[in-house]
C-alpha cells in the first residue's frame, strides 16, 4: 500500500529565506510524485510533479523538488520565500504501474511566512 | 474553460438532513474523483469515475453515501441522514486518462458544516 509522510506540520520562516519541506513515500511499486498548495479556503493547485527522468523537478512560483528513489524522498525547495507562499502544502503519491487512478495526500505542511 | 466546478461553497444542515453537493469537471476529463478533508489533515479519497462508471470506492464511504455520474459529465455526491462527523470539507477533482500520471485538477470544494 501507499503512503505519504510530511515530516513537519508546520514550518515558520522568514520572508526572503530559504525552506525545504519535507516529504517522505512508501510504495511497492513505481510511483508518481506531485506537490500542491492550498491557500485559505481553496481547492488544490498543482505545484509541481515527477514522472520520469531528471529527479530534479522544477515547478511554479519558484518551487523545485528532488526525488530521490534510495531514501523515498520527494523534498520541496524555494530558495527565498514570500510573503503570498504561506499556505498549506501537500505531497501526493499515485501509482505508476498501474496508472494511478486515485492519489493519496500527506497530512500537509503549513508554512508560515514571517516579515 | 473555468477549471472544476462545485456547488454549493458552503452548506450548513441538521443532523440527519439529506444534502447533495454537484461537481462540474473540466470538459473532456474523462475521470473524476471525490475527496474529503477534514481539518488539519490532507484529501482522503473517496470514490472515483471513469465516464459514468463508478469503479472504486473507499472504504469511507458508507451506506450513507452516494455518488453518481448519469452521463459521463457532472457528479453529485449524495449524504443522508447526515451526522456531525461528516462535517469536511468535499472536494473533487477530474483528469484525462491517467496513463503517465496525470494530474487531478481540483475545484475549490464544499464545505459542509452539520449542526
């Protein structure tokens, strides 16, 4: 079975600093791995995804995310933060194999950006 | 195209009132999917439709539940005799056909309060 574990409920952090959100996967099969974000009151929008090839995956507003297969990790970077990132950000899991008709959601992370 | 519909934003009931929430996928997304998200925690699936065929559905969706898809475009998502624990938040999302991963586009849910 799939899971997704969001290491960090929540993560404070200075506007213009750096942030790593953390996302850890188990599956036994090959996957597909996305981030989205979710402001106040919101439906779900996409961040960015991994399907195959460079593990380093780029995405909107700044975002990128590493997948890295021997520590199922699929950790989300900004390099300086804004105030309009705060949100609650959720890594996905779906299952590659077998084409992924459903997605399972970590718990979220909040992340709070301070002035 | 305005992306996934639904309607209403907000509902507040009794307990044990009957409600209905109607979803409006992108046009041509074939699949559809209805989530829940109760606070603090990422969507859980629910149930899931190719066209109109519902092909799976989560273990959390009880006898109390129900959801259809007549003709292969709208969905609602029925709740009877509702209870306080259904309170959440009713997300759906919809996609083409997810043979390399293709991600599930969000509406900005229903938010059901049971009072």
């Amino acid at each position: 079975a799939q899971s997704v574990t969001q290491l960090d409920s929540q993560v404070p952090v200075f506007e213009e600093a750096p942030v790593e959100l953390r996302c850890n996967y188990s599956s036994s099969v090959s996957v597909y791995l996305f981030w989205y974000v979710q402001y106040p009151n919101q439906g779900l929008q996409l961040l960015l995804k991994y399907l195959s090839g460079s593990t380093l995956v780029k995405g909107i507003n700044g975002f990128e995310a590493e997948f890295n297969k021997s520590q199922t990790s699929f950790h989300l970077r900004k390099p300086s933060v804004h105030i309009s990132d705060t949100a609650e950000y959720f890594c996905a899991v779906s299952d590659g194999n077998t084409g992924g008709f459903k997605t399972i959601f970590g718990a979220g992370t909040r992340l709070f950006v301070k002035a | 195209d305005t992306g996934v519909s639904q309607n209403p934003r907000h509902k507040i009931t009794k307990r044990g009132q009957n409600v209905t929430f109607r979803c409006d996928p992108i046009s041509e997304h074939n699949r559809l999917y209805w989530y829940r998200q109760t606070l603090g925690q990422g969507p859980e699936f629910l149930t899931y439709f190719q066209n109109e065929a519902q092909l799976e559905k989560s273990r959390l969706l009880s006898d109390r539940f129900s959801a259809e898809r007549p003709k292969g475009s709208f969905s609602t998502l029925e709740i009877q005799r509702t209870e306080q624990g259904d309170s959440a938040m009713y997300l759906c999302a919809s996609s083409k056909n997810q043979g390399e991963g293709t991600e599930a586009f969000f509406g900005q849910g229903t938010r059901l309060t049971v009072v």
